[in-house]
C-alpha cells in the first residue's frame, strides 16, 4: 500500500482545497493529511485563520479523500510523521516549490499545481470588512511595527497619518508611503476606522478623547494621561460611543505571556515572593520616554503581585527636566516588587519571579515575550518555554482587537481597566515625586 501525506490550513475551504486533496488521493492508496494546529499558526505569525480547527478538519473530512486526519502541531513535525507513517510521498502545493525538497531523503515530494484564480486570501478579503488605521504622529517618525504587522491580520490595512509637525510627516511619508497624509487631525479621524495614537503623553488624551467622541476604535501607547480622572473619562466615553479603548502593551496578547500567568497565578512556583522587573532603553529623539518604559514593566507586576500593595516609594535621578532613572519599590503583604527604569541610562534589562517553588526568569527584551526560564530548585535542569515570532508582536494585539469587533465587545480582555488606572495613578506618584 503507498502511502500519501500532505498539509495546510484549509481554512475558508474551497474548490483550490478540493482539488489539491483529490489529486493527492491519486499519487497512492491511503491519504493523511495533516492540518495545522492553531498553537502552531499563531506561533508562525499565520494569525489570519478565520475557521477553528474542528471546522476546518471537519472539510477536509466531508471531501471523502483523507484516509486519515492528523494535527500538525510544532515545526519539523512533518520529517517525524513522514517516519512514523512510513510515507511514500509528500505533497505539496507548487507555490511551496523548492521548499520541502530536503524531505526527499526521506520520501518522494510531489508540487502540484494550484487551482487558478482562487485562495483563502482572495477569500478573506471579499468576506471580512475592512478597517483603515489612521496614525496620530508623535515627535519622531516612527510607526512602531503597526504597518507592517497589520498585513499578517484579516481586517486592517493602515492608510493614514496625521502630524502637526510638519518636518516629522514628511519624513514618515518617505519612510512608509502611506495612501492618505493629512495637516488636520479632525478630517484623519474622520477618514479612518481605528486611530492609533502614537503622539507624546502631552498630546494624548486630547488626541484619544476627540477619536473616541467621534465613535473610532482606538489603540495608545500608555499611559494615556498622567491624571487618574482624565482616564475615567476616556472609559466613560469609550462605553458611551461603543468604541474600543485599547492600551498598546503587546505583551498581555501574546500567548507565553499566558503560560507565564498561569504558572505565577496557578501556584505552579508556590506563593510568590518577589517580582523584579528592570527596563532601559536609548532614544534621545522621544520625550516621556521614561513614563512610557514605566507603563510597559508595571503592568506585568500588576498582573502578578496584584493591584493592592500596601505603600510604595520611589527614588528618582533627573538630567535637567528628564527622568534619567527610577526605582520603584512596592511592598506588598506577603512579598516585594521592585521596579528600575533607566531612561537612555542602560541597565540589564531583565524580570526575575521568585516562588517558594521556583523561579521564573527573563532576559534581554523581556517585554517581547519570546521565552521565558523556569527553574527548580529541587533539580539542575532549566525549563524553557518559548515562542518564535518576527516584528514587535503588534499582530497578536491586532487579531484580538479583531475578534472584539466581530463579537461586540467593547472592554479589552489584555490589559483591564482597573490595571490602567492603577498604572496612572502610581505614575501620577512618580510625578509628583519628581516634582
């Protein structure tokens, strides 16, 4: 008996589907046909799969071609089930041509040709509606990945940008050479679906409160405002507009991000201890840069050790009116949070959680996500749990903000509307500290 095996998505099932399927059939006696899993599409930054997995195995099913259904689940598990299976050939669609030809050391490998004038691709954009993104400039030209990622995602395509500056819109123009510029903020908001304001701290409650009355969704860098009572009002008028208020801290959507609560809230370390979370970076060319690295590490520590800590204090060094480097600590009932920000002063970036059963680690650019150690003290070995994606993550906050728009939902299911107004609040702190 020869055996067949070959993979996709097969997601919007269609007749290119049908036929890849049919004619796999053909190269043997028995078909397995491997569908991804949806770990391993978003894993691979494939994040516009619209079908769940039970459908889409459920079409390949109803075709009658497949013998056997099986999910593909990590990369290079197709060598492992080609020598499991005992497979006689490999195929594939010819828009892969050349890149599986080193599994024919392992069996055959077949490029069938696609069914013209048809794909998923095609599919999504005639099916789904689009949203244009519209970007509010800040003070150097830069659009934080939003451009690029937003292709990865079903829905959105950005076509706008507004600046007052002049001097920086042209120069983002000529950096990303969007379809529409505009010198009018109002007519940007007017033009454009989703606003993500990109403008300094100064600059951006007005910026977010005039997109939110007009009934835009919206993406910020946080914090919105330095005033606790200036972000009540932005979710009062988020509610009121049914428009989407969302705080731009990728890191809550991406999914070892997850697997780092679960064991931090599921006592998979014990009860925790300690969370110390240091962050820098260098850009002379951004102001507030320290507010904004302060909202990115806070946020962790608050998902972690909890919003009720008994007091904070916090020791600040200046360079002239800038921030240089802050040290925020937070004593919490049962354990300590510290929290060192450099602004253009480096430090080791790095998150350590210590638990009466383990420690969980992260290096370098922590507010990534990318991996994440887990050690024991009972043994020497170090778990390491990782994910591998290109870009800044931009896309995971994207497909989420398109899964509240096709339910309804307004309130963000990444960061909470009592974590943001805790966030201003200790910054409000830190402010007036520095005062």
């Amino acid at each position: 008996m020869k055996k067949i095996i070959t993979y996709g998505t097969f997601d919007l099932f269609h007749k290119g589907h049908y036929n890849i399927l049919k004619r796999a059939k053909e190269y043997g006696d028995y078909l397995i046909v491997g569908v991804t899993g949806v770990n391993y599409d978003i894993g691979r930054g494939k994040l516009n799969v619209h079908d769940t997995l039970a459908t889409r195995i459920e079409n390949v099913k109803n075709t009658g071609f497949a013998d056997e259904i099986i999910v593909e689940e990590y990369l290079g598990q197709k060598i492992e089930d080609i020598i499991k299976y005992n497979i006689d050939t490999f195929v594939i669609g010819d828009d892969w041509k050349g890149k599986f030809d080193h599994l024919s050391r392992y069996c055959d490998v077949v490029y069938l040709e696609r069914t013209k004038g048809i794909s998923s691709t095609q599919i999504r954009k005639k099916t789904f509606e689009q949203y244009t993104i519209g970007i509010i400039c800040g003070d150097y030209a830069d659009d934080n990945q939003i451009i690029n990622e937003s292709e990865l995602v079903n829905e959105f395509e950005v076509k706008n940008i507004y600046c007052e500056d002049k001097k920086i819109l042209n120069l983002f123009q000529q950096k990303f050479n969007l379809e529409n510029i505009y010198t009018s903020m109002s007519k940007l908001i007017e033009a454009s679906d989703v606003i993500y304001v990109r403008s300094t701290i100064t600059k951006r409650f007005d910026a977010i409160y005039h997109s939110l009355k007009c009934g835009k969704h919206v993406i910020y860098d946080p914090p919105a405002t330095f005033k606790p009572s200036e972000l009540k009002e932005l979710f009062k008028l988020s509610k009121e507009n049914k428009a989407i208020l969302m705080e731009n801290n990728k890191m809550v959507y991406i999914y070892v991000f997850n697997q780092l609560l679960w064991m931090t809230q599921g006592g998979l370390i014990g009860d925790i201890l300690s969370f110390n979370c240091s962050i820098s970076k260098t850009d002379e060319n951004r102001s507030n840069l320290f507010y904004d690295l302060s909202a990115i590490s806070l946020l962790p520590m608050l998902k972690i050790m909890g919003l009720n800590y008994d007091h904070a204090n916090f020791k600040v060094k200046k360079n002239g009116s800038d921030i240089e480097f802050a040290s925020m600590h937070f004593v919490y009932p049962n354990g300590l949070a510290i929290i060192n920000v450099g602004n253009n002063i480096r430090v080791d970036n790095h998150v350590e959680i210590i638990g009466t059963k383990g420690t969980i680690r992260m290096k370098d650019n922590w507010w990534r996500v990318k991996n994440f150690e887990l050690h024991n003290p009972q043994s020497t070995d170090v778990q390491v749990y990782n994910t591998n994606f290109e870009g800044n993550g931009f896309k995971y906050l994207l497909k989420s903000l398109s899964t509240m728009i096709e339910n309804n939902r307004i309130e963000p299911m990444g960061v909470f509307e009592d974590e943001s107004m805790k966030i201003v609040e200790i910054l409000e702190q830190v402010k007036n500290n520095e005062s």
